[in-house]
C-alpha cells in the first residue's frame, strides 16, 4: 500500500519527511512534496515523522474521500426528488 501527501503539506516548508524517507520518492510538487508511488517502498517512515497528519497510506486517503463525497452528495443532493 503505497503512502501519499494529503493537502495538509500545501506550503508545508518542512522536509523532515523528506530525510527520513530511505528511497528518495519525495519530489517537489508545484505547491508542495508528493510521493512517487512506483518508487514508495511502504516503509511508513515519514508517516511516523510528520505524525500521522501529513502522510497517509492511499487507503486511508481514499477511504477519508469517499466519506467526504457522500456527506456532500447529501448536501447537494438534498431536496431533488
């Protein structure tokens, strides 16, 4: 299960994930790191560093996406019958 950045890195001018990651599969994004899934070997490493509030392995992204979707699908949805 590869790990990703969440929008909490936007900005972010701390590298700490960045030097404890053992591959090198950070790269600066135009606004931000991102991780080369190919090259993310699945360590967790700076996932641990940052907290768990910036990295997150791409499950938990997804799973954390799909709820917000359906909480605004009932918002935008409510009321169309």
């Amino acid at each position: 299960m590869t790990y990703a950045v969440n929008e909490s890195c936007i900005r972010c001018k701390t590298m700490d994930c960045v030097d404890v990651c053992p591959v090198d599969c950070f790269y600066e994004g135009e606004n931000m790191l991102v991780i080369h899934p190919d090259e993310c070997i699945d360590c967790g490493s700076a996932s641990r560093e940052t907290g768990k509030t910036s990295v997150f392995a791409t499950l938990i992204l997804l799973q954390t996406a799909q709820k917000s979707l359906g909480r605004r699908r009932g918002v935008c949805c409510a009321g169309e019958d």
